[in-house]
C-alpha cells in the first residue's frame, strides 16, 4: 500500500461521524445525493442521501481513488488488461456487452451470431419441437440465468426454462416433473465443464431423457462454455456448443453464451436489450468521474460503514416480486470477488473487505427480520430495490402499498422515534439507499447488475483487491474429492460424521 493510500485510509478513520438527521439540514442534499440515469429502458434513480456520506468522507474517498489509480484501473478493465493478476487473465465481460477492447468486443459478436442461430433454429423448429429447457449449471453459470428469468419471462416466455444448480437429486427431479421428455432440451453450463455438480447433473438428465423414449438424448443438449474442447469430448455436437471467453468470470457471465436460456426463453431482442442496457452503465461508469460516478459513490458508502462504521453486513431488499432473486445473485457477485483477506500483491489488508450481503424480497421481510435493522446492535445498511410501474395487473393497491412500505422502511430507520419505553424505542440514523427503476425490463435489469458489477469492482479497487479470483472455493473441493477417493484421513470429528452417514 502506498503512502497515499495509509494517508487516506487515516483520515477516513478519523473523520467525523455525523448523524442522518445533521445531514439532513442541508436543504440541497437530496438533490446532491440522489441522481437519476436516463436510459433507454426508462430511468433510474440511485438516491444514496440517506447514507452518511457526505463532503468530508467524499473527499477522502477521492484521494483514496487517486491513491489507489482508480481511473486507471478502470481504463485497464475496459481495455483488456491481465487485471486479474493471480490468473494472468484480462476481465471481459463488458465486451461481451459491446464496451471494451475492439478484439475481445468483436470475438463477443462472433459468439453471440453463433448463439443467436442456435436460439432462432430452435425458435424455428429446426431442432424438433422444443418446449421446455433444463438449464444445468452452478454460481454464475446459474445465478444469472435465473434471476433474468425469473424477472423478466412470467408473461411471455417462449420456451419454459428450469434452471437446476444444486447436485442433491431433489433439484433435478423437481425439474423433471414439470418436463415432458420428449420437447425437453438440457443445456450444460459450466465455464470449466468440469464443476461435479454440473457434470453429475447433466449425466442424470442425459439418462432421464434416455429412459423416457428419447432415442437421441445427446442430440438434444447444448453445452455453453469456455472449454468446448471438453464439451465436445463429453459427447456435445459441435454444432451445439456455444463457446466464450476464458477472461470473463464465472460471476460475470451472463452477457456471454451463458446466457442462452435468457434468449431462449427471451427471443434475441430482449437478450440484446439486456445487453443494451448494461452496456448503457458502462459507458456511465467509463466516463464519470469522482461521486458523479454511480457505482464508485456506492462503493464510497459501501467502504465507509465497513470501514469507518464497523457494518459486517449489507443487506439488500428488492421491493418487486420479480427481483427476488436479486440478493443472491448479488451474494456470489460481492462475496465472491470481494470476500478476500489478501491485497492484489498478497500482503495482507488493513481492514475487513466484502461485507456479508444477505437480503431478501419486500414486504415479505418486514415480517420477518426487520426487527434486527430497527432495533438490532448490529448497525446494517440497506438496499432498497423498487420500480415505479407494476409488473402485476391487479387493484393498483397492490403495487401502492409496496411502494409506500419500502419508502416507509427507508424513512423510519432513518429517523427512528423516542419512547419512554426502551423496548418500544427506535434508535433511529440506520442507513439505506434507494434505487428506484422507471419500470423491471431487459434494459433496466441489465443496468441494475452492471451497476453492481462496477459497484463490486470500484470497492475492490480502492481495498486494492483482485475482485476476479475465487481460490477460497478451493480446498473445500479437494477435500470432498479426497473423501470420495477414499483413504485419506481427517479430523476426528469429520471422520465421525463420515462413519455416521456411511460413507467411510
Ligand atoms: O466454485 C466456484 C465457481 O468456480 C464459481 O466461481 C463459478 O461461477 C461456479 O463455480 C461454476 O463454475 P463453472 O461455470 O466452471 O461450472
């Protein structure tokens, strides 16, 4: 760490910790702190005001950004610099989506023609009929798919997709019972195409099609991957696999043929809308300098309640029925790339790193655990995810009483309210920010991810973190091949569960 970088982190340590409600006397603050994208998929407005950053920290944080040769790195990002050193590889997913390095944008191009014929053959009937898809694969090969799928294809969906991650068996069958062999197609997702519960999963659907009248059941899969070498030699026609880059991560694959079930499901456009709207954020995060910058603002707060507050956690709750599955995409997305102990040089950091994200959908969860942000000891900032137009049909009280909640929550945790009674006492001055869409599409859901995706970068940056490797996921994997393989010993109590399960 250089001298600049202690400097700053200092004086991050040692600025004042103003109260919500002493921010708030400034009659301009809203304004300055809540800053509305206009995009093409309709406008979103990240209002970060009720987080205590303000002037004071905003300048540190600039200092820690020039410190740490933020714009710089950035530019390296999008240039298709080896910015993952411990991997010596470049980080390409915002070429998939058209922003980047002109060799890596048009090899991108390249995959996606390769992919959109596959997707409009199969639209065509090319392949036989095809109504529903299983897609199998695990982290990023699943979590995205998913969460783009479950936002944005519960009216129009082409093909019904399954997305299948976990290897217990229940998940996979689950899958088959809302299948019918005979119009089911499997796609295999797996960067590596090595990942056991991929392969373990993709061998029992090969064999369920197989036992269900399915003479060809290799003819109906379809590999998305960075190793179509493997996939091939697996037994996928070439035809049917659809490769990408080994430089874009696991986490960040979904712009890439990972996304196939999105198209599939999708058609073209909206995948390509998806595209269009994420490529919108990176030209925002390419150009904008300083708290203008939206994901390095976020990632300013995100550092200054881990690092100046002591806030282990954030928590993200997505107002909107069809962005359940946000907080967990956003789970492998920050706790993936940020969860790390070790600088980019391998010294170790000079304070924690990736908070805890966990989250989950509103009003649901003030039922639930909204107890804790209110009154808990633990200070969690929040999230706050919501569109202004509906996704559903229904009396409009529907979606007036959801909105109305979620702004209710963001304004009581601030303010908080005395009680002579403790227990029936609110602290108050708890955090929150509020990203508030225009309306859930393609465009503004694509916006939403990359935005996080920068977020997760930017914080990662000014920690001086790799965000793009993920060796912690490592030795946990050795450890079950190595049971698997038999022979080994281990600790006295994992030898006892070993015995108790049978499987010593
Ligand atoms: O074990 C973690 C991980 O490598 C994630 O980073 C990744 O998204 C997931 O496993 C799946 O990997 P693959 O796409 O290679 O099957």
């Amino acid at each position: 760490m250089n001298e600049a970088e202690t400097r700053a982190w200092k004086a991050l340590e040692e600025l004042p910790k103003p109260r919500l409600a002493d921010l708030f006397a400034d009659a301009g603050r809203v304004e300055r702190y809540s800053t509305t994208l206009d995009l093409d998929g309709g406008a979103i407005r990240f209002d970060w005001s009720k987080t205590h950053l303000d002037d004071a920290a905003i300048a540190v944080f600039d200092d820690l950004a020039a410190a740490t040769d933020f714009p710089a790195k950035r530019m390296a990002l999008f240039s298709g610099e080896k910015i993952n050193v411990t991997e010596g590889r470049a980080v390409q997913h915002t070429a998939q989506r058209g922003v980047g390095d002109e060799g890596a944008v048009d090899e991108a191009g390249a995959f996606h023609a390769r992919m959109r014929a596959l997707v409009e053959a199969i639209h065509g009937g090319l392949l036989g009929e095809v109504k529903h898809l299983i897609h199998i694969g695990i982290g990023g090969s699943a979590l995205g798919p998913a969460l783009a799928i479950d936002a944005l294809a519960r009216d129009i969906s082409l093909v019904d997709v399954h997305v299948v991650s976990n290897i217990d068996g229940c998940a996979l069958e689950a899958a088959f019972a809302k299948c019918d062999p005979a119009t089911t197609m499997i796609a295999v997702a797996s960067k590596t195409f090595t990942t056991i519960e991929t392969m373990t999963n993709a061998a029992s659907a090969l064999a369920w099609l197989g036992e269900n009248g399915v003479s060809d059941a290799y003819g109906r899969v379809v590999a998305l991957t960075a190793a179509p070498d493997k996939a091939v030699e697996w037994g996928v026609d070439e035809t049917r696999v659809l490769p990408f880059s080994e430089s874009v991560g696991g986490r960040y694959s979904l712009w890439s043929s990972i996304g196939f079930p999105v198209a599939l499901a999708l058609g073209w456009d909206e995948f390509s809308a998806l595209l269009a709207g994420a490529a919108e954020m990176d030209r925002h995060f390419l150009t904008s300098e300083g708290a203008a910058n939206l994901p390095l603002r976020a990632a300013y707060a995100d550092l200054l309640y881990t690092r100046q507050r002591g806030c282990q956690a954030r928590a993200v709750f997505a107002y909107d029925e069809r962005l359940r599955l946000f907080p967990s995409y956003l789970q492998q997305l920050e706790m993936e790339s940020n969860g790390k102990r070790v600088r980019s040089d391998g010294t170790p950091v000079n304070g924690p790193t990736a908070p805890i994200t966990w989250g989950g959908v509103g009003t649901d969860a003030q039922h639930a655990v909204f107890q804790l942000l209110h009154q808990g000891t633990v200070i969690t900032p929040v999230d706050f995810i919501a569109a202004i137009q509906p996704g559903d049909t229904l009396d409009p009280a529907h979606h007036k009483i959801l909105l109305t909640n979620c702004f209710a929550q963001g304004a009581a945790l601030m303010a908080g309210r005395d009680n002579a009674d403790p227990a029936r006492a609110y602290p108050g001055d708890r955090p929150s920010a509020t990203i508030l869409c225009e309306e859930i599409n393609a465009a503004t859901l694509g916006a939403l991810i990359a935005f996080h995706e920068h977020r997760t970068f930017a914080a990662g940056v000014l920690m001086g973190i790799n965000s793009f490797d993920q060796f912690g996921v490592e030795l946990g994997k050795e450890i079950a091949k190595s049971i698997e393989a038999g022979g080994a010993s281990f600790d006295a109590s994992t030898s006892a569960l070993l015995e108790a399960a049978g499987l010593s």
